[in-house]
C-alpha cells in the first residue's frame, strides 16, 4: 500500500503530540479536532482500511482497541463517555489511509465538530503540528 503520512508521525519524521507508544500501538492527537481531547490510536504496521484486515490481525486489533480504551480511561474520559470511530473509505468518511481509530469523547452540551473528510495539505498539516 502506498505510504501516508501517518508512517512519518510513527517514525517522528513528521512532528505531532504524541500520547501513547508502544510495540504495536502509537497515539497521537488529531490536528483538525472534532472535540478537546480528539486523538488517534493507530497500529505501526500500515493497514490501509478495514477492509484489508485479516484474521491473523486479530490480535493487533485487540491491542488497538486496549490501548485507545486504557488511554480513554487514564483522560477520565470513560466515565462520561466517547465514541471510538474507525472511518472506512471515501463514503465512510477517511481520508487517511492508514487504519485508526478516533477517539471523541462526549460531555454534555459539548457537541462534537464535523469531520469534514477533508484533508489539509500535507505542508499545512505539519506546520500545524508544530504550533
Ligand atoms: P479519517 O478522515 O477518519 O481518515 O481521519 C484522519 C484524521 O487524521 C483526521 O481527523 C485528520 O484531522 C487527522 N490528521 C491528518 N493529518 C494529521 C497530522 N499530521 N497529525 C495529526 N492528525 C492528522
């Protein structure tokens, strides 16, 4: 599969908050956010979709979803409740073709920005990263 930009943040080519590493799992929060506290949780191995999974990714998905759970937990998003949103493919709303989740925690009277399945220039997003 073809390369994203999201390899370049795992290998910290390209700046951004890191909030979660480990051998299989990177976390870092998302340039463009829906809500305060938006990050993303993503495999180091580049899977472009969920389309492409197969059943020997069974368990880097569950460490996916357990790493993006236990980092919702230590936020003490938990208790008031998020969502965690794979997007698959243009009409599913990703733009970033390297498997994610999101997570978008939820507080009352705090609605959640749009996704605008719009992707900045690439050049617009890093220099964002590094403000
Ligand atoms: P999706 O549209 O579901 O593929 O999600 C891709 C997400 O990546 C969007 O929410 C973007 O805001 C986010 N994004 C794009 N470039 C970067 C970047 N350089 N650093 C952090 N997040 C990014």
């Amino acid at each position: 599969m073809a390369e994203t930009l999201f390899s370049r943040i795992i290998r910290r080519e390209i700046p951004a908050q890191i909030v979660h590493e480990d051998e299989h799992v990177v976390g870092f929060r998302d340039i463009n956010p829906q809500a305060p506290t938006h990050v993303l949780f993503v495999p180091r191995q580049a899977i472009a979709t969920l389309n492409d999974l197969v059943a020997a990714d069974a368990e880097l998905i569950g460490r996916l979803v357990l790493a993006a759970t236990a980092y919702a937990k230590s936020q003490q998003l938990a208790d008031d409740g998020y969502r965690l949103v794979m997007n698959c493919n243009r009409h599913g709303g990703q733009t970033v073709f390297h498997l994610h989740f999101h997570i978008l925690p939820l507080k009352e009277g705090v609605d959640l920005r749009p996704h605008t399945g719009q992707m900045a220039d690439h050049s617009i997003l890093a220099a964002q990263a590094l403000a």
